[in-house]
C-alpha cells in the first residue's frame, strides 16, 4: 500500500516533469546506438536557425555519407599496420539537434559510451544580418568525456563566419574538409576508445594522428597533451605485449614517448 | 464422579440374582428367626442407588434439552447463517479477483500507450511516460528493465522511472534488479548491467541478498580486468560487453558500494 507521504512524492516528481517538459525541447531519439560492439558515430542535422524556427542546410543522408566517406579515408591511411581494426558505424540521426552542450548530462555521456558510442557530430547556421552567416558545428567525444580524472572537455566547437548565405554544398565541404576539426575529433574519440577496449595496435597510432592534428590548434593544447600521454601508455603496452609492428624493439625511453618514436623512425 | 453403590454392582452379580439368592443362603445357615443380613442392606442400597442413577439422568436430560443453543431450531438456523457468511465471503473474493483482472487488462493497455511514448518520444516525453508507469506499481518495473537496453534516451527514461519506484515499490524493484543483475546468459546488455548497478545504489538496496549478488557481480568484474580468460568469460556471459564496459562497471560499482556503506576493494 502506498503510504500518503509517497504518493505526495510520486505526484511531485509527475508534476515537475510535466510542467519542465513544454519548456525543454523536445529531443529526437537516435536508433541504431544500442547493441554490437561497433564503434558509432551519430551524425545530427545541419540546420539554419531563423526567427521563426529552423530548418535542415541539407540532407541527411548526404551529410551521413560525406562525414562516413571523409573519416573511412582518414582511418584506413591511419590503421594501415593494424590487423584487424574494431567497425565504425555511421547513424544518421533524423530530427535530432540537440539545443546545447547542457543536454550531455554525466548519466547520459557515461551511457553513451557504454553503448561503444565514440562521437556525435550536428551543426547550426546563424544568419549574422545581410547574407553573413556564422556556422557552428559542435562535437562531443563520448569516451574522452568519460574518462576518469582528471577529465578534458570532451565537448568542442568550431565557428566558422561565412560572407554569404552558403549552399548545402558549401555546408558539406566545410563540414567535412580534411583540414576541419572532424577528424582531428575523430581520431581521438576513435584512440581513447581503443585504448579502453585494451586494442593497444589500434589505440596508439590513432592518438598520435590526433596528436598531431591538435597541435596546430593552439586552443586545444590539453587535449593534445592528454593524447600524447595516453598514447605514450599505449605505446608501453604494445612494447610489453610484444606486438608483431616492431613496438617491442623500442627502448623504454622511446616508449614513453611513443608518437615522437613512431612518427620519426 | 465415582459411585460407590454403582461400582459395587458391576463388580458384583447381577441385581435381580443377588436379591433372589442371598436371603435363603443366610436362613438355612442359622436355622434362627430371620434378621437384617448385610447381603440385604446390599441390595436396598444398591437399589436406591439404581434409583438415584435412573433420577439423576432423567433430570439431566430435561436439564440439557432446555439450553437454548441445542435446540433444532437453532442449529438449522445457524447453519443457514454460517452458509450464508460463507457464499457472501466466497462471492466477494471472487468478484475482487475478477475486478483485479479486468483493472490488470486495462492497466496493460494504459502501459502500452506509455511505452510507446517512451520509446519513440523525445527525451522528455519518454521520461514523463516512465515516471507516469510508474504509477502502476510493481507491474511497471519489467518493462522498464527492458527498456534499459535500448538507446540512451529510452534508457535513461526507464532509470529515472525505476529510481521513482524506490520510493514506493523497493522491495519488488530490488529483488528484480538483483535477479538482472545475476544472469548470466547473455540476456542483458553491459550497458544495461551497468545501468542497473547504478539504480541499486540510488534506491538504497541494502537487503542483504542484493549486497550478496553485488559483491559476486564485484568478483566477476575482478577477474574480467585482470586477465584475458576472466575478459573472455565476461564476455560469454553479459551481452556487447568490452574491456570499457569492464572499466566502467568497476566504476559505477565503486560508488554503488560507497552510496550503500559497503567495504570492497578491487
């Protein structure tokens, strides 16, 4: 039997959920995020924000297989001594824009990446006046976020400032150019996870590209540091493992700074 | 009650025998003018005492044929009424199990609707739809679990649905996810586990059965990150599961452990 002072309870959670939810906006679910072991990549919409609502840059599905196309690339080149590299999946996620980083909760970052999901990716046009636009795309990397301490930020964002109103193929070419943010984020969300699931062939020369890429970003000098360190512990592993890419010839020295070693012998 | 006149009968010869017999014997033996034998103050005492007997059971038959509640009238009366308690305590039990039945079909209904809201709502209507099944009690805890093993939002939704069940259902909602928490058929996924350590310390399940399932699921997770054969076996027994999930249910079974004032090392 319920007691009296629990159904006040019940009602009052009732109540504050029912009367938060008209002011939050609703947030689309994504499928396909639960179940394998692949590692997954969310892509959200691209949308132009006006005053009176929003609406999609571009397609979807066409996003999807740009960002899939542009980061297969970036991981075959990266992986290529790896012998059998963990899947990535690519989920198109229709409707789902979330409204800010305040949405990726600690509960719902650590479930993410419970569900091997390593990034989510989604992007908003302001109109500035004129035909000037502002593009901001936002990443989050799940297990970079979920690492114990000390954490980095695993929520970045680049901002772009464009003269004119851009194309959706403008909107795709920034979002995916080789030399964006993407898959500097990719790399690193892809090696921590690796690194997590204990693939050390895997997780070390894909945080060294990461390492590599940051470091001509001057404002995420922390992230790169954090990649260098874990990639340098994945470096002693593979030495300890004694894998057959040559890692166990290196000194301890060399181990300890694994990306200096592997990208200058 | 003992009676001595009674007893002296049946320990001796029958009545009308005795009263034939005795007097000639004691006669013939003296030859003198008959006196007052003892054999005849026998048998006019054991005759009274026959009377007294005879007497005292007819009194006590009129006696007991007097109280109210032998009489015929009132037994047929009383065991119409007990007949009748019996059919209106039998129809009323019957008809509440029906209602019970017929309230279950509906609530099945409702819960359909909300579950479908938690699964293809955005995050906040799945989350209003968990905590809105909640309000039927034990029978919402089932399809809540299941819910963990779907998408984050839905996920999330059925843990913060479960989370309100503590607060009214804790029993049930323990010892349900105690017993999730001992499969070991691959039935639930690793995230899922994980979720559910998670609640356990949020819904204060200190019983003693959930510290045990706890503690082994603590031993299980101890052998998965310290070998490759302990990973192998954690692999075989919980669904999706990697080294990350391995490091991440250590994790959550840290602070389940600190939240319940539980003394464990890994």
């Amino acid at each position: 039997m319920l007691t009296m002072r629990s159904r006040f309870a019940i009602c009052g959670v009732m109540a504050t959920v029912f009367a938060a939810a008209p002011f939050c906006t609703a947030q689309t679910q994504c499928s396909g995020v639960s179940g394998g072991t692949n590692y997954k990549v969310l892509v959200d919409e691209v949308e132009f924000a006006t005053a009176t609502g929003s609406h999609p840059a571009l397609s979807l599905e066409l996003l999807q297989s740009s960002v899939e196309g542009a980061l297969e690339k970036v991981r075959r080149v990266v992986l290529t001594r790896t012998v059998s590299p963990a899947s990535v999946v690519y989920l198109p996620c229709t409707g789902r824009h979330p409204q800010g980083v305040s949405e990726f909760t600690d509960t719902y970052v650590r479930t993410m990446s419970a569900n091997h999901a390593i990034l989510e990716l989604w992007g908003t046009l302001f109109p500035l006046g004129g035909d000037q636009h502002t593009f901001d795309i936002h990443y989050v990397m799940f297990p970079v976020s979920s690492v114990t301490a000390p954490p980095p930020s695993g929520i970045a964002t680049t901002q772009k400032t464009m003269a004119s109103k851009p194309t959706p193929l403008q909107v795709k070419d920034y979002f995916v150019d080789a030399r964006s943010d993407l898959p500097a984020y990719f790399t690193l969300a892809a090696g921590v996870q690796a690194y997590s699931d204990h693939k050390w062939d895997e997780a070390a020369p894909l945080l060294c590209e990461a390492r590599t890429r940051l470091k001509r970003k001057p404002e995420q000098q922390d992230l790169m540091k954090f990649a260098d360190q874990l990639a340098s512990k994945a470096g002693a592993e593979l030495r300890k493992s004694g894998d057959p890419a040559g890692t166990s010839l290196m000194s301890e020295a060399q181990a300890q700074d694994y990306c200096t070693f592997a990208t200058t012998r | 009650m003992a009676d001595p006149p009674n007893s002296a009968v049946i320990g001796s010869r029958p009545v009308a025998e005795s009263l034939a017999v005795e007097p000639s014997k004691e006669t013939s033996s003296t030859g003198g003018a008959p006196k007052e034998s003892p054999a005849g103050f026998d048998a006019a005492l054991e005759l009274s005492a026959i009377y007294d007997r005879v007497r005292k059971l007819e009194i006590g038959a009129k006696e007991s044929k007097d109280h109210w509640y032998s009489s015929q009238l009132f037994s047929s009366v009383l065991s119409g009424v007990i007949l009748a308690a019996f059919g209106f305590f039998l129809t009323g039990r019957l008809e509440q199990a029906a209602k019970e039945r017929e309230l279950n079909i509906q609530s099945a209904k409702d819960m359909q609707e909300l579950l479908v809201k938690i699964s293809t709502g955005s995050r906040d209507e799945a989350e209003a739809a968990a905590v809105s099944l909640t309000t039927y009690g034990p029978y919402s805890i089932p399809p809540l679990i299941e819910n963990l093993q779907y998408g984050p939002e839905r996920a999330l939704a059925a843990e913060r649905g479960l989370q309100a069940l503590a607060l009214t259902d804790a029993g049930d909602l323990c010892s349900n996810l105690g017993t999730v928490l001992e499969n070991r058929t691959q039935r639930y996924t690793a995230a899922s586990h994980t979720a559910v350590i998670r609640i356990l310390g949020a819904a204060d399940c200190k019983g003693q059965p959930q510290i045990q399932i706890l503690r082994a699921y603590a031993d299980f997770i101890k052998r998965a990150d310290a070998s490759g054969p302990g990973l192998i076996q954690y692999q075989q027994t919980v669904r999706d599961a990697t080294a990350s999930n391995v490091t991440q249910a250590k994790q959550e079974l840290t602070n389940t452990f600190r939240l319940l004032h539980v003394d464990y090392a890994f």
